[in-house]
C-alpha cells in the first residue's frame, strides 16, 4: 500500500519549534545587527555564552506569560501580533535590569534601541512566517473518527475547538443498531462506508484513526480487518480518550463512564514527600509575600469597600477541604449584602449581586489575597482544585459521580482548570472544570505547577479573574 501523507506537528512539537525558533530569530537578529551597525552590547563569545541562555530563558518564561506559546495566540495574526509587543518589551526591560547576569548597561542610549528593535523585528517576521505557512492547511493533520452517529459532532468539535491543525475529515458509524445511509442526511462531517474505510485513509492522506466507540459490537469483522490492515502498513490507530486527553490536557471523564479509575494511578507526586515538602515551604514563603502586598493594597481597598460594598471588608464561607473535611475560607466581599437570601446559586459572568468595586477585585483576583491564611494554615494550597460549598459538591455530584475525586488533594487558590478555562456558572461549566482538575491529580509535578503559576500571571495580567 502507498502511504503518502502530508507533515504535522503535534501540539507538543509545535510549541517545542515555536520555543526554539524564538530564540534563534532573536539571536541571529541581533548577530546581523552586530555586523551592520555598531552595536556592541550584545556580543557573544567563548566568555559570555551565559547572555544568550539568559535570554533565551527569559523569552521563553515571558512568552508564557504574554501566552506566546498558546497554539490559539500563535495562529491568530493580531493576538500574536500583541503578545510579542508585551513579551519584547517586558524582555528586554528585564534584561537590562539584570547586569550580574546579562551585559552592563550601555552608555549610548541608541544600543538599547538597536537591542529592543532587533527581538521585536525578528520575532514578528518568524511569528508572521508561521502564520501564513506552518499554521496553514498544508500541515494539518487528517483524522479519520469511528464513533456513533449521534456522537460524531460532539466528538469533533471537542478535538478540533483546542487544536486548529487537528481537522477530522470524515467518520465511521459504528452504531449497529441503526440503518447506514451517507445520502439520506447531511452529516457535521463526512460519512464513511465501513468497507470504504481504507481506500478513504489511503485516498486523502490521512494521519490517523481514532476509535471513539464504546459498543464492542460496532466493531464489525469488516472494520476490525480494514483497522488491522491500515495499522500493518503504518497508519496510527488511536484510542479517543487518549488523543482528547492529550490535545485538550483534559480527563474526558463523560466518555469513559465507570471505567474511569483506568486512567489513574494517580501522579506520583500526591505522594512524593520531597515534592510535598518542597511545595509547602514555597507555599509558605508565597502567603506571606502574598499577605505583604495585600497589606500595602490595604488602605485602597478599605475606600473602595467603604464607597462600592458598604459592607463587612472581609466574609467567610465554609467550603470542602482535602478527603471532603470542611473548613472556613476567608474572602474580600465583593457582593452586595443578603447576596444569598434566596439560597445559594452559582455566581453568573454578569451577576448583578457583584458590586462595582466587587468587579475590579473580582478580575483583578485581589479577592482572594485573604486566602494565603488559608494555605499558612494548612486548609489550602496554592495550587489545586478550587474549593467548592457542600451543597453545589451535592448537587454536582449527583450528576458526576467522579466529582468527589478532586478532594483527594488540597484544594488551591489556583489552578489547573482556573487558567485553563475562565468562567463555570453551570453544571456543563462544572464538568469541564472538573475534566482540568482531575488532569492535574494524574499528571502533577512540579513542572505542570511552574506552568499554572505562570498561566496565573497572565490571567492577573490580562484582567481575567472572575
């Protein structure tokens, strides 16, 4: 069989060719403006090699914070277009801040400029580059689907709404018990006869094959042998939770029903006493940094609270700690008195409860700084599943069983789900945040926890607090 197939970048690669393209448009730029005009400030030698990893990693950890490296951003012309103002001049500013371990300080303004010019340049033009050739159709990936009927949209929109080189083509019904007729009505995607499968692969250069269907009797001999086929001439065949979980970095726990502890053991680290160690003590140092800047912010606060909320500064609530034991959260009011005289709802993006005031302090997340008592006193860490009230976990819970699975670890001030999707008013908002909380218990480490720190910054940064 001809295998002829078009390239594609994973997501992990692409992020990885962004990274490092980044840092290599940056340092040729500045080489080419070293040998063109005089500039002397950036010049790489046997002796100060450490400039350019210096720089580097501050593009890299500043790019995260500016969301350089969201796949979203980095197609979308004017978004990354912004993004790359911030980072470069956040970068530099930084960088000529730091002289211990990058050059001194020029003494001719116009090097700065040369500096500054040469990364804003060079990453607009690889940026622009990528846009219009490595994030176009030409590297796409091809993704044949085999689900049920009724299934296929929602299966499809869930993949392709997080990658947008991730394009399903086509499926395969794999529901038995209903009649197979492409003509008789127009599908989300393209219908696939079963023993048209493979000539279909074969025919649009198709990357791979994800199985979706949970009924083992839609599996026919036919597609089975066309599956085995495809695989022997080296076409992927993958399984949908895998691929979901690995594009969305979500557990797709509505697909796997009770299966669901198939996906776990959970991360090592839940255990890991150096790693809990080391995380405690961070946490400890990050409350009372965190305290100290809310005690600077305090005298702001009380005229905004005195003039927006005309209420008690702060208010707690009881909210469900680790293993489901209760414990009293601290906040900043930002709602109006009585806010809950007719029983507790979930707070809406346009709640009219929410005061004037309660909104900065909202999307500012200066709303929850009372928190870092929490986490001094053990009941909260910093990073983690956002505590929720019994009786919303009781009424969430009904509806997923898996719920109560995130009480496994401390909840956070932060975490996984909040920077990963900004706002939860309904039971569907739940599940998804629930989908983000249960991928952080499986997948945590300290690496997964420097990455959330910074998608906090720039939720802080861009004003997204709820």
């Amino acid at each position: 069989m001809d295998v002829n197939r078009k390239i594609h970048f994973e997501i992990s690669e692409r992020k990885i060719l962004l990274r490092i393209f980044d840092v290599l448009s940056v340092l040729l730029a500045l080489y080419v403006v070293g040998i063109i005009f005089n500039f002397n400030y950036f010049n790489l030698s046997t002796t100060n090699y450490y400039w350019a990893i210096v720089l580097g990693i501050y593009l890299n950890v500043i790019g995260t914070v500016f969301e350089m490296y969201s796949l979203q951003v980095a197609s979308n012309q004017y978004q990354v277009v912004k993004s790359i103002v911030l980072t470069s001049s956040s970068t530099v500013l930084i960088y000529l801040l730091t002289p211990i371990y990058t050059p001194n300080l020029p003494t001719n303004r116009m090097q700065i400029i040369f500096f500054y010019v040469a990364i804003l340049l060079s990453l607009l033009l690889w940026r622009l580059l990528y846009v219009n050739y490595l994030a176009s159709s030409r590297f796409e990936k091809k993704v044949i689907l085999i689900c049920d009927k009724d299934q296929a949209e929602e299966l499809v929109k869930g993949l392709q709404n997080v990658d947008p080189h991730y394009r399903v083509i086509g499926y395969v019904n794999s529901d038995s018990s209903a009649a197979e007729d492409p003509k008789k009505k127009k599908d989300f995607v393209k219908n696939i006869a079963i023993d048209k499968l493979e000539s279909f692969v074969v025919r649009n250069s198709v990357s791979e094959v994800v199985i979706a269907s949970q009924k083992t009797d839609g599996i026919t001999v036919n597609l089975y042998n066309q599956l085995i086929h495809l695989l022997e001439n080296g076409f992927i065949i993958r399984e949908y939770t895998q691929v979901y979980e690995n594009i969305t970095q979500r557990i797709p726990v509505q697909y796997v029903a009770r299966d669901f502890y198939r996906y776990f053991p959970f991360s090592r680290s839940n255990q890991n006493q150096l790693y809990l160690l080391v995380v405690r003590i961070l946490e400890i140092v990050v409350s009372l940094i965190g305290l100290s800047f809310g005690i600077l912010l305090l005298p702001i606060i009380l005229i905004g609270n005195l003039l927006g909320n005309r209420g008690s500064l702060f208010y707690t609530q009881e909210r469900i700690g680790k293993n489901g034991v209760p414990f009293k959260i601290l906040k900043l009011r930002t709602m109006i008195k009585n806010a809950e005289s007719n029983g507790a709802v979930f707070t809406t993006s346009n709640d009219s409860r929410i005061t004037t005031f309660g909104k900065i302090l909202r999307k500012s997340r200066i709303d929850e700084m009372p928190q870092f008592l929490n986490i001094l006193k053990g009941d909260m860490a910093v990073i983690g599943p956002r505590p929720e009230r019994q009786v919303f976990v009781n009424e969430i819970a009904e509806v997923m069983p898996f719920y109560e699975t995130r009480h496994v670890i401390k909840p956070g001030l932060t975490g996984w789900a909040q920077v990963n999707y900004s706002y939860g008013e309904t039971i569907e908002d739940s599940l998804i945040k629930l989908q983000y909380d249960l991928y952080y218990i499986k997948h945590r480490s300290i690496f997964l926890d420097i990455n959330i720190v910074l998608k906090t910054f720039s939720t802080v940064l861009f004003y997204r607090g709820q």
